[in-house]
C-alpha cells in the first residue's frame, strides 16, 4: 500500500502516502489510522470545518492520531475545576478545625500545579515530532460547506511534508493545499 484518498470535500480528494510514520519517521510496522482533524471558525453556524485522514502510524505513534491540541483556555479552565473541587473536598475532612479556611488553600494550590503542570509533561519521545496529532489544520478558505476553496496543513514530521507536498503535487500547483512542515 503506498497511498489512500482522504476525502476533504466534494471536489477535493487528497494523496496520503504509507510508507512512514508521520509523526516519528519509522518505516517498519506502520498502519493507516484515521487521524480527525477540525478547525472551528468563531461562533458562525457553519464555522466548524473537518475532516478524516488515514495517516501511516508506527506502534509507538498510533496514540498520537487522536491526540487532539489542548488549548490554553481549556488546560487552565480543567485545573482550575478540580483544584477548587479537591480544595471543596478538604473543607469537610478535619483539616479546617487545625489550619481554618487556610484548608481550601493548601489542597486547592497544589492541585492546581500538579495538573496544570502535568499538561507540560505531554512531550514527544525519541525521534517522535509530536505527542498531539502531527498534522494540524493552520487555515481553510470555503466557498460554501463542503467546497474547499484553500486549504494549509501543517506537519510536524518534516519529511513526511515534503512527501505529502509531492504526491498531492497538482492540488498544490493549483492553490488548493498548502503544505508546511518542520
Ligand atoms: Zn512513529
């Protein structure tokens, strides 16, 4: 198997070369997994954009394709939730009676740097190029829903960009993909 068809829209199919992991560069043991891919455009109706692409995964790698980027908001939104959860939680435990409201405080701050904290732990490993999905949508330009007029994706396997850029070779002349990497 050297290459599948990602479907982006009604008039747009993509190569996606098999012959290495995107994401690491490995060429032994690799399968196509359906990696999802969206992008949303503020609050229009019809400002959600996405599609499936089945890119080759090594073993190690296979987790990275559904590994969706964790935005900053959200990271400090789901720290901030548990932290005043777990700082709810030590109110009722016999702590206050020693320490008072000061309680709240010393289970809520830590957990709050133990789990915002553990967000930046999520790093690659080896010759991996990314722990979230190596491939990101960085801009798309539609006429109307399911007409892709221009589309950029970024790859954080340098080679892999190239080898996408050269088997989608005509969609890239035409405008259609963009295709950064590195
Ligand atoms: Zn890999």
């Amino acid at each position: 198997m050297t290459s599948v068809l990602a479907r982006v829209d009604d008039d747009l199919a993509l190569h996606v070369p098999q012959f290495f992991c995107c994401n690491c560069g490995e060429a032994e043991d690799i399968r196509p997994v359906t990696t999802p891919l969206s992008k949303s455009h503020g609050w229009k109706p019809d400002g959600r954009f996405a599609f499936q692409i089945e890119l080759p995964y090594c073993k190690r790698c296979v987790r990275s394709a559904t590994q969706a980027p964790v935005g900053s908001i959200k990271k400090t939104l789901v720290s901030a939730i548990l932290s005043v959860s777990a700082g709810m939680v030590a109110m009722i435990t016999p702590l206050p009676s020693v320490v008072g409201a000061w309680a709240f405080f010393l289970v809520a701050v830590p957990v709050f740097a133990m789990i915002f904290g553990s967000y930046a732990l999520q790093k690659p490993r080896g010759k991996q190029t990314s722990y979230q999905q190596p491939v990101r949508i960085v801009h798309v330009k539609r006429r109307a829903p399911g007409k892709v007029e221009a589309l950029t994706l970024a790859f954080s396997h340098a080679r892999y960009a190239q080898t996408f850029a050269s088997a989608n070779r005509e969609e890239v002349e035409r405008g259609v993909l963009e295709v950064e990497g590195g």
